[in-house]
C-alpha cells in the first residue's frame, strides 16, 4: 500500500447510510460515492459513540496531524465551541456553504500540501438546497401513479421542523422522503465535482480520501424527524464511511469489522484499532437519556431518562442484520438474551 501524502476528509452532517448506494439503496442516484466505493473500502458497521456533533469532532479530532487544515463548509449554527478546532493548523471559512464558495478556497488549500484537510459540510441538514428538476424527477413515479394531483406543481419540502412525525401521513412522508432524496443527489454531484478537482491535481494516486459523518437525520421512521430524541434506531447513528486509498489499493473492499470515530484518523494513517466484538452507543438531549448496545446478533436499545410528557419507552431488542431498520422488537421472546445484554451495557457505562 503506497503511503499518503495527504488525507482528504469529508464529514457531512446529517448523512446516515439509508440514502447512499454504497449501503443498498436502490433509488437514490449517488453515481460519484458509488464509485469511490468501487475504488476504496466500505465499512459496514461503522456507529457513532454518540450523536452530539461536538462530542465526535473531539473523538475524530483528537489527535489530529501538526499542519492539519479544516474548512467549513456549513452554516455557523452548526459551527462547535472555538476550542474544538484547537488542534487545526488553519481554519478556512467557505461560507455561504455553496459550492462556489468551497471551490473557492479549496485548491488554495490543497496548494500548501496540509498532511490533512477535512471538509465539514452541512449539505444534508435542512434547510436542503434542491433544484425543482433535480426534485421532479423523484416525482415521476409518485405522481403517475394517482398517488398526488398532477393539475398544480409539487414543491420540496426544504424546511421539514426537528419534532415529532405522524407516519400515518403518507403524503408528508412522500414528500419528505423524497425531498431527502434530491437533496442526496445534489450533494452527490458536488462530491464528483470534488473528485474530480483531486484526479486533476493528481491526488488520487498520491492521497487518501474518505467520506463519513457524524449523525444521521431521521426522516420519521419511528416517529421524528430530525434528532428531537435520542432514540438511536439505525437510521441516526448507523453511520457511513468509505475510505480511498491511493491508486485505489483495496478497492471494492467490504469491511465487516465495528468502527466508531475515534477510529476514523487511525484508519486513515494505516494504525491499529481496536477488534470490537460490540458497539456502545449513548446521548442525552431534551430531557431523555438512551443508551444502545449493538452486537453481531442483536441491537439493545435502552431508555434510561423519559421525559414525563413521552409514553413509557421500554428496553427494545432487535436481530441483527435482519432487522435492518429495527422495526420488529424481539424483546418479550427473548428475554434472557436482552437481560444479559442490559446488564453488559449497563456495566459498559459505568
């Protein structure tokens, strides 16, 4: 394996693994990840260790490399406390988070040979930015079949509110889901023109490059949109990356193996990580405390603080990898196995 000269990272807000080919989807067009997929590993089990934005910049960020350089390329609602870039040589501003704007200081950047540049972009968070063609053509199917009127133009739903979701709405559902998917496509789009900038300057035989995130944006599949609780169902913290070694050693690689973000840095300077056999993932927000044990076999979800105005939310427990979206909860027929599960989390935290 040929030795970097430079790491490339981009961590996108928001980007969980249910819209990205590389992860099985089949309807959303994500020709550019696709390929970096084929040409980089694809870590299947990568989980955050919790879903607070600040707390995996700390864990990516901890040992950062002398020169290190990060833009932001994001609204500064989502910028962390000043402390956390701390360890960055530079921090460069591509703001407003447009493509122009990041092209802009991009090659600036790339021209001083940083041994890191991390790209923080909040492309996937609302308020998305979607062309209405890009928009319409998730529409086709949708409206064909009788399913919206197609007297009047349909809008994207841009701006969908953190809080609760009525699944029984299959119009919002629709609409949101397939807003979601536009706004994944354009995001795609601005990788390529990203990819594209790099095989330019000759980068993709001399640098690694990786794509990962550190939070999912649910889309009310049990009931949210957005991170209004800590429910960590799949969907908000079962978290991409791909990795791009140079030339594209070990290409099309499917990495069974747990990571979480601590790890994202030592795997990209080719260190040891540790062999999990298990993952532990935990976050409190708005007054309710989750913690979620994932093994080969199962996904122990446990509530430890519910607000008082939420229904009662017991231990849930889903097989694992058949239950991908954890919706059939297993727990009430197996119940040894979630009390030794339980007990293990509850040890792990202490």
């Amino acid at each position: 394996m040929l030795e970097p000269l430079m790491l490339i990272v981009v961590a996108a807000h928001g980007c969980g693994i249910g819209g990205l080919g590389p992860y099985g989807n089949e309807w959303i067009a994500t020709p550019n990840l696709d390929r970096l997929a084929a040409e980089g590993e694809v870590y299947d089990r990568h989980y955050s260790a919790c879903p607070d934005p600040v707390v995996t910049r700390r864990a990516w960020w901890a040992n950062l490399p002398l020169g290190a350089v990060l833009i932001r390329h994001s609204r500064h609602s989502h910028d962390a406390p000043a402390d956390v870039y701390a360890g960055f040589a530079q921090v460069i501003d591509a703001r407003p988070n447009s493509p122009d704007a990041l092209f802009r200081e991009l090659p600036a950047a790339l021209d001083r040979n940083p041994p890191l540049v991390w790209i923080e972009t909040d492309r996937l968070l609302p308020p998305w930015t979607v062309a209405q063609d890009v928009f319409e053509a998730y529409l086709e199917e949708w409206t064909d079949d009788g399913s919206e009127p197609d007297d009047e133009q349909v809008l994207p739903w841009t701006a969908p509110e953190v809080g609760e979701f009525d699944r029984d709405d299959l119009t919002a559902w629709e609409l949101l889901h397939r807003t979601y998917a536009a706004a994944v496509t354009v995001f795609d789009a601005e990788l390529g023109r990203l990819f594209d900038l790099l095989r330019e300057r000759g980068l993709d035989t001399t640098a690694t490059w990786a794509v990962t995130s550190d939070f999912g944006f649910p889309l009310g599949e049990h009931g949210f949109i957005g991170p209004h609780r800590p429910h960590l169902h799949d969907e908000f913290v079962h978290l991409p990356l791909i990795v791009r070694r140079p030339g594209g050693a070990s290409a099309g690689a499917r990495v069974s193996r747990f990571t979480q973000p601590e790890d994202v840095l030592p795997l990209l300077l080719g260190q040891p990580i540790p062999d999990r056999p298990s993952v532990v993932t935990r976050w409190a927000v708005n007054g309710a405390d989750e913690a979620a044990l994932r093994t080969d076999d199962f996904a122990l979800l446990l509530p430890l603080t519910v607000p008082d105005e939420d229904d009662p939310r017991p231990p849930l427990l889903f097989a694992k990898p058949d239950d991908r979206w954890e919706v059939n909860d297993i727990r009430q027929a197996n119940l040894d196995r979630a009390d030794e599960l339980e007990a293990e989390l509850r040890a792990r935290l202490g």
